[in-house]
C-alpha cells in the first residue's frame, strides 16, 4: 500500500507547503520557444522536436525554481527543441516511481495531448524504473537533464578525442538503464526461431537485453583504450611546457559565459564563439606573452554547468586536468545572468571535484556590456578582486590581461649576470622563460638583473656576478 503524499510532511510549524500549490502542476509563463520568422517556423515544424518541460522543486526560492527551468529551456532548444510549455511542481522530493507523483502524470498527459507535444523533458536525473513509469503513461518519449546534456555534447563534439569522451559518457549512461527503454530488449536471441519468438525463442540463448549490455561493455573498452592513447599524446605537450618552465592559464566558467571570447581577445586565437550552451567542446591552447616578453599558454576549456552529469566528469578527465594542472585558473563569470553568484558556485564545485579547487583563481566579470551596474557592483562585493570586462566591446581586456600577468607564477631565483654579446641565447631564453629586471649595455657585455628558474639560473652561473635572492 502506497504511503499518502501528507505523511512525509515535516511535524513541525516551519516552511509549511500550500497544500493546493504542492499538488499542482504549475504553468511557467513565457516558456514557449519565440518563433516569428515565417521560414523559421516551417523550418522547425519539420526539424525540431516539441517538447513539455517538468521540473520539481525541491529546495530554494521560486526565484530559484524559475532560473533553473530558464536553464533547462536553453539547454532544449540548444539540443534543438521547440519548447511548448513549462510545468513546476512543488514537492518536499520527487516521486520515487515516477517523478511528479501518480496524479499528476495524467495532468501531464492530458497537456502534451492538448499541445501535441513529442518529448518530455525532466529537470533532473531519472531513475531507470521512474523513465519507464513515465513512458508508459505519457506515451511519449521521455529524457532527463542528462541524457539532454549528453545529446547537446555529441552535437557538438568536433575532435576525434571530444567525439570518444561523449560517446563513453552515453555509453555509460545508458548501460544502467537499458530495462528503462521498451519491452523489446528482454527477447531471446537464441534458438531457431530468427525473431526469437514462439518454438525455439525460450532458450537456451542470449537475452537481447544481454547482448546489448555486452556490446556496450566492448564498445566502452575500445574508447578507453583510444582515450588512453589520445591522454598519452597530451600529456607529453604537457610535459614539454612543463620541461621549458612555461606557466600555463586555464579559462574555466560556466557554459556560455564567454570564455572563448576572452581568449580571443588575449590571443586573437579565433575560437568558435556562438551565443549557446556548451559551443565549445574541444579544449584550445594558445601561446601568450607578456609585457616583458614571458611566454605563457591560455587554454579555453570546456563550460561547466549546475549538477554536471557525473559520467561526464569522468569521461573528461583527462581535458579537464588542463584545469587541475594550471598555475592559474581566470573564471569568467557572466554578470549579466540571473544568477551569476549561484554560477560561481557550481563551477567551484566541480573545480573542487576534478582537485582544482586549490589552483590560485582570478575573477572575471565578463559581459558587462549587458549587466547592470547594480549587478556589477554587487558582484565586486562577493569577489574581491575581480576584473569587469566585456569581450564582445573590448572592455577591461588590457586590465585582465595586466592581472593574468601578475598572477603568473615568478621564478624563485635573482641573479645579475655579464653576459657577453655571442650569448644572445640565454638573453633570449631569459625573456621567454624568465623574468628580465633590467638590462643594460657595457663595453664587456649585457649586464642583466633578471629572476630565472633553476636550469636556467644553473647556465648561467658561470656568468654570475652576484645573486640578490
């Protein structure tokens, strides 16, 4: 017997639900995907899917609710879906069975019959038994916040490494819910029956069910031995910069923050930049200086976002120890959204869950040509410190990249030197790798004040005059 809704209410007089708004489905206004181009409406009746987003809330304010169902709608139409309604429910937790609760799934049902609605979307990650329970009674197709993320990631996906780290996240998503999806998978294989059904399709053989467990399990195996082979080639760049003593600079933030615009305007790398959810899946490492002449490498990684599928996480691991490995961490932050302080915490969260959480860390507030000064000022408050720029108008950069520069790690040893003028060499590599004080020009040679690490300061020890530090 089925335990009423009203028995797990808390006994106490606090945060108390209103009994009519927690058993209702409530319609989010202003949800329905903007379609005003004649041509971009027939277009889109015939490529993209229509879909009806539900979400729970749980915890936080409705304010909270509302910019998580924002979220969820961009992440749709990003995966390419017309969106025709938004539904909240307030629950103190999701139905165990089938997410919104027994009642309310028919409501559900009658609203994507009256829109005509091909998919549902749920903000959040189901269960195998809640995907089926909800299928069954919807009769339509029904995805969650992951499977979503995953579809926007294979979309995107470009590089031969990017396109193997995807398929293994979905992959490893779907092993656990292959039950989740139909009836059909359970037939027999075996026997003389070809359909595996009637005489012949009872045994002994191999459960459909079975052959596809088994051929995710190869297929997975395969793309970690690619991904190994690809992490090998990565690491031995890695190596290479770290062998040069070249200090490096990872750009992380949430998804569409503007991170690949700001490395473009530091670099002029040229990086895709579109106005979407996770644009950029393939990490891109350019090569930087600074004003006096250091070199240094930024590289553009991927977006994070709120509650980031886990199976992602691991299937990035390896692009997302660009983060973990860097000597300094510029988050971008968009101050124009909603909620950018709520950004910052779930992009910490997964910094602090790949061991990147102790990586000395500069704010940007970038998009500052949309926020407002109340939003900017608010911001500087919570994040001392930061950098307010706009990528799109060029302002700030030259104070960010001032700030990128005094972030950088500085070599441990001063040294003045006589260098003569046939070592040009080492004059050279103290600029790249170094950091020239000062320098000055003599009828014996370059005399040169400059902080170095401890290969370079060991050539040119025969050359020391004396060490300041």
């Amino acid at each position: 017997m089925s335990v009423p809704e009203s028995e797990y209410a808390p006994d106490y007089d606090g945060e108390q639900l209103d009994l009519q708004e927690r058993h209702s489905l409530r319609r989010v206004a202003g949800m329905s995907t903007e379609l005003t181009d004649v041509t971009e409406v027939e277009y889109r009746q015939l490529r993209l899917e229509r879909v009806v987003l539900v979400s729970v809330w749980t915890t936080g304010s409705e304010v909270d609710a509302e910019n998580a169902m924002a979220e969820l709608k961009l992440l749709a139409e990003t995966a390419g879906s017309e969106v025709l309604e938004g539904l909240v429910q307030r629950r103190l937790r999701p139905d165990p069975a089938t997410y919104i609760g027994r009642g309310k799934v028919a409501e559900l049902r009658e609203i994507v019959v009256a829109t005509g609605a091909d998919t549902v979307i749920c903000d959040g990650e189901l269960a195998p038994a809640q995907l089926r329970n909800l299928e069954d009674r919807v009769k339509v197709k029904v995805i969650d916040r992951t499977a979503l993320i995953l579809d926007i990631f294979a979309q995107h996906a470009k590089s031969a490494e990017g396109q193997a780290q995807v398929e293994l996240a979905q992959l490893q998503y779907l092993k656990q819910r292959l039950r989740g999806w139909g009836g059909n998978l359970s037939r027999q294989a075996g026997g003389r029956a070809s359909g595996g059904a009637g005489i012949g399709g009872r045994g002994p053989g191999e459960t459909k069910l079975e052959t596809d467990r088994r051929r995710i399990h190869s297929r997975i195996a395969k793309l970690r031995a690619t991904l190994r082979e690809l992490d090998a080639n990565r690491q031995l760049k890695r190596a290479e910069r770290q062998r040069h003593q070249v200090p490096s600079v990872a750009i992380v933030g949430y998804t569409n923050a503007g991170k690949s615009s700001v490395l473009n305007r530091l670099t002029g790398a040229g990086v895709l930049v579109e106005d979407a959810l996770f644009a950029t899946l393939d990490p891109t490492t350019r090569r930087a200086q600074t004003s006096d002449g250091r070199v240094y490498t930024l590289t553009d990684t991927v977006g994070f976002v709120r509650h980031l599928p886990h199976d992602l996480v691991e299937a990035f691991a390896s692009t997302l120890e660009e983060s973990a490995q860097a000597d300094l961490l510029v988050h971008v932050v968009d101050a124009s959204d909603p909620d950018p302080v709520g950004q910052i915490k779930a992009v910490r969260s997964v910094l602090a869950d790949i061991g990147a959480g102790d990586v000395p860390e500069l704010i940007v507030l970038n998009k500052a040509d949309k926020a407002s000064r109340e939003a900017i000022t608010t911001l500087r408050t919570a994040a001392p410190g930061a950098v307010v720029t706009s990528a799109r108008t060029g302002e700030g950069i030259d104070e960010l990249r001032a700030a990128v520069e005094s972030g950088l790690p500085r070599p441990e040893r001063e040294l003045r030197v006589l260098l003569p003028y046939e070592r040009g060499d080492l004059v050279d590599r103290i600029h790249t790798s170094g950091e020239l004080l000062s320098v000055e020009h003599t009828e014996h040679g370059s005399l040169v004040t400059a902080r170095v690490h401890p290969d370079l300061a060991g050539e040119l020890g025969p050359y020391t005059l004396a060490a300041s530090s």
